[in-house]
C-alpha cells in the first residue's frame, strides 16, 4: 500500500511502486528516450573525427606531379628539410628538381600543402600549420555545451520535461545539417557553437525524464542503461566515420535523422514528477491512470482518491510550497546552506569529470593503431564501468561505490606516468582502468547529484553543476599542449583532481533509498537522521 506524507499529498515513489518500478509503460518510453540518447552519444564524439588530425608536407612546385601526391619518393630527401617539411621547405636555387637544385641550410616558409587524405576540416579548410585551430573546435563544442545547460534547464523546469527534449533533439539535428555546407572554417565553428548551445541539452533533459519516471528501486539500474546507450552512441560515431570517412557525408548522415524526433509529441509523455510540482495534477492523475492500465497494475484506493479529488488539486495549486515565484525559490536555495554546500562540491565533481572523462576521450584517437579502433575501446570500456555501478550502488551505497571509483581512477593515472616506457601492456590496463572508473563515477554521479536535489529545480541545480563541470571539457582538448612542458602531466592533474572529488564524498548525504525530494525542506533533511519511521528525515516508499 502506498503512504503519502499528508493524507492528501501524493507520492510518487509510492504510486510507481503500485504501478511497478519499471513496467511496460516505463518501458515503453525509456526505449524511445534512449535513441534521443543514443543520438548525444553520437554527437559528442562527432568532432573528434571531422577535425581529426592528416598528416601533410609543403608543396613544392618544382618537383610536384598533376595531381600532386602525397609520397615524395627520392625527391623529398633533396627538396625538403630533415623535419619533414610541414610548415618549411628548402628555398630553390633554380628552377629544376634535382640533388643540387635546393640550398641545404636555407628554408622557405610554406604557402601552400598537399595533404595525404582530404577527409577532414583540416585539408577542406587548409589548415596545415594551425593546429590551434584544429583543437578550437573542441573548445568551441564545449563552450556551445556550457550555455545549452542552464537555457534548457530553464526550459525543462517551467516548460516541461517533454517539450526540453523534443526541442534540443530537433534543433541539434537543423544545427547539424546546416553545418555538413559550411563553406569556410569561420562558418563551420559558429554552427558548431550553434549546435551544441540548442542540442547538448538532450542528454541531461532526457535522463532527468527518465528518472522521475521509475521507482527508487529501479533508479540506478535504469540510470546506467542510459550511459550505457550513450557510450554505444559514441561507438557508433566511429563505425560510421569508419565507413564514411568525408566530414560532409558523416555529418548529414548522422544528423539528418535527428528531425524525426519532432514525432516525439505523439509518443512521449511529460514527467508525472514536474506536473504535480506545477500543481497540474488532473494532467498527472490522466497519466498514471494510462499507466496503470498499460501495465495492468490496480492503484490503491487512497491513491485513487487523491487522484480524483478535485478539492486536493485547488489546493495544491495554491500551495505556496508547490507553487512558488522563481525569485522566491532562488532565494531559498541561496539561503539554504545544506543546498549551497551541495552545489559547490557537485560543481568540482563536475568540473573533473569532465575533464578526465573528456581528456581521456580526446587522447585515445591519438594512441599508436588504427584510431577508430582505439576510440571504440575506450567508449566501450565505459559499459564495464557502468554495470559496477549497477552492482554497487545499491549494495554499497552512493557514496562508498562513488567515492571508490573517484580514488581508484586517480592512483591508476597517477601511477601511469612512472611505468617504464617498455611495459606498453602495464600502461594500457592503467588507462583503461582510469577510464572505466571515471565512466562508472560520472553515470553514477548524474543519479547521485538528481537524488540530493529537490523536484521544484532538480534541474535548475543539476544543470547548474554540469554548466559548471563543462570548465574541464572546455579545457580537456587542450591537454595535449601540455606534454610540451612534461609528457606526463596531464595525467598527474587528472589523478590528482580525480583523489580529491573522491575525498569530498565525505561532505553529502547518503541517498540510498530515500525517495527524491519534491521541497528544499525535504532535500535539506536528507541528511538528518532516521526519525518517526522515516530514513534519513525523509519518508520512503514501500
């Protein structure tokens, strides 16, 4: 039978426990939210590829073919310098190709390039020599990530769940097929920041949808499907570059889908969760009762009741607790120093795991082998990660299954840089390990920072710190720049940073569970102790 904190306030824990934790309904639209997900795995590592690095060499006219080609054959060793001739060449000394016909100590500045392949921005837009311009891009995706956060988290709380995920996921998909006709480098940087501002909402918008939708006991579980499906996206991403290497044909091909998802009005409903905290409960009780239906579940009486009394709506619609003004409800989560607390050390998590997570990511397609390959094992090694998760965080709890990952992943990368050079084997299961635990934090971290917020700015706050956290994706493309300085370095700062987040584990709450707060009150007493029948201050469900 279900329980309610007031004998006409409904809980939600409770009535998805009589509907089922993850019934045919949930089923249903989890199975259409994960190709929304799929699609944002899909989009992450889209870049990596159409930016990817080509090798090139300085044209040199006097000894070129029609077309030109790549391979020099002898020539080279007298017409370019022992660098290799990426950005200079030896200067003529008169107008032939041969062992005589270029000084030996003096150089020329390059002009012009061939390319060995032309598949990326790099040949397209002749960006030989600007390798700064070619990692922006990165940087450039990131920073589109950073403002799409707080404007679809606006959305997503005031406007609806449902209407936050169609939106993002049809306009990534305009976004990125106006992109694949970029017709100059400067164009094709603004439609990425374009992209990523209106699409890299999808993700988070459909996860918290997702979430609201399932009983406490299923949250972990259906939490880690979703990660999972998001590292097959960015598995998918490399398959398809793989086969349709062109940057043009690999954006239309993976975006143009995208605009189907405008069909998603007809198939996906608005989180039961939001309506009730926007006092719509007859939009609410018509939903749950399709629910029930679906899965063939009868609601308890008491539950019924609530439903469909109409005095209960009236009055939660005035409930200045489920009702209140923006303004009014930014003034409580400032003044409330439990919350702010929570805020500033879900933020540090955030900013490291975004960059390990993104570090990691971005470095892989540089690894000796096939680069396509390479990012395929460090995206699947993410589904590992993933399943301990599954594994751990209901048996251990958040915080002891979080705060492990965090200190496990940062002794592996600080421990890399220390490996002889000859033990290629022993560096690689390091790498591997910082990324599966890097991975199983960050899924877990996205059920373990919506649980310690309430429902009235879940997402508000949730996007607040993943806005936050986007500082290290913003930085992780330009980490390669620092093994000029020390090779190992960036992986000092990724173990350091990763050691760190997992000691402030100590600060929050244990969530294991609690059933997710609707009030500040109610997110503020998680961590108070068990009293009256509650656990940790807050009334569970059975």
């Amino acid at each position: 039978m279900s329980r309610s904190t007031r004998s006409n306030e409904l809980d939600m824990d409770a009535v998805w426990g009589e509907l089922g934790q993850f019934g045919r309904y949930q089923v249903t639209i989890y199975l259409s939210i994960l190709i929304s997900i799929l699609f944002s795995g899909i989009y992450l590592g889209q870049y990596i590829f159409a930016t990817g690095a080509v090798q090139y060499r300085c044209k040199v006219p006097e000894c070129e073919v029609s077309p030109p080609e790549f391979d020099t054959d002898f020539w080279g060793v007298w017409a370019l310098p022992e660098s290799g001739g990426r950005c200079d060449r030896l200067r003529p000394v008169g107008g032939g190709c041969g062992p005589g016909s270029f000084h030996a100590n003096e150089t020329l500045t390059c002009d012009s390039w061939v390319y060995e392949r032309d598949h990326t921005i790099v040949a397209e837009f002749d960006l030989a020599c600007e390798e700064w311009k070619r990692t922006l891009v990165g940087t450039i995706h990131s920073a589109g990530v950073f403002m799409a956060l707080p404007i679809t988290a606006f959305i997503s709380d005031n406007y609806g769940r449902r209407t936050a995920l169609i939106m993002t996921a049809v306009a990534a998909g305009v976004a990125g097929v106006a992109r694949a006709f970029s017709n100059s480098y400067v164009l094709y940087v603004v439609l990425e920041f374009v992209e990523a501002t209106v699409g890299a909402g999808a993700y988070s918008t459909g996860f918290i949808l997702a979430l609201e939708m399932v009983g406490v006991n299923r949250r972990v579980l259906g939490g880690n499907i979703i990660s999972s499906t998001f590292a097959l996206g960015q598995v998918v991403v490399a398959l398809t570059a793989w086969a349709f290497p062109y940057w043009r044909t690999l954006t239309l091909i993976i975006y143009a889908p995208s605009i189907l998802f405008i069909l998603y009005i007809f198939v996906i409903e608005e989180s039961v969760r939001w309506l009730i905290s926007k006092g719509r409960k007859k939009e609410a009780a018509k939903i749950i009762f399709k629910a029930a239906a679906i899965n063939n579940k009868k609601l308890s009486p008491e539950t019924i009741k609530i439903l469909n009394d109409e005095s209960v709506v009236e009055e939660e619609t005035k409930s200045p607790v489920k009702e209140l003004p923006k303004k009014s409800l930014a003034v409580q989560v400032l003044r409330s120093k439990t919350i702010m607390t929570r805020l500033c050390v879900c933020c540090f998590w955030w900013i490291t795991l975004t960059f390990v997570y993104y570090g990691l990511s971005i470095n892989s397609v540089s690894l000796a082998g096939n680069s396509y390959v390479n990012y395929i094992l460090t995206s699947l090694v993410e589904i590992p990660g993933y399943c301990l998760s599954v594994l751990t965080m209901d048996r251990f709890g958040r915080k002891a299954s979080i705060m492990t990952a965090f200190i496990v992943c940062g002794l592996s990368l600080v421990g890399l840089p220390f490996v002889p050079e000859n033990i290629i084997w022993l560096q690689t299961t390091l790498n591997m390990i910082g990324k599966l635990c890097i991975s199983m934090a960050f899924s877990s971290i996205y059920i373990y920072t919506s649980e310690l917020f309430p429902t009235e700015a879940r997402h508000t706050l949730l996007g607040a710190c993943s806005m936050i956290g986007r500082i290290g994706s913003l930085v992780a493309p330009q980490t390669p720049l620092l093994m000029t300085y020390m090779e190992s370095l960036p992986y000092l700062i990724f173990g350091i940073m990763a050691c760190t987040s997992g000691l402030l584990m100590l600060l929050t709450p244990e969530t294991l569970r609690v059933k997710l707060p609707d009030t500040i009150e109610q997110a503020e007493n998680i961590s108070k102790k068990p009293q009256n029948g509650t656990l940790n201050g807050v009334v569970t469900s059975t």
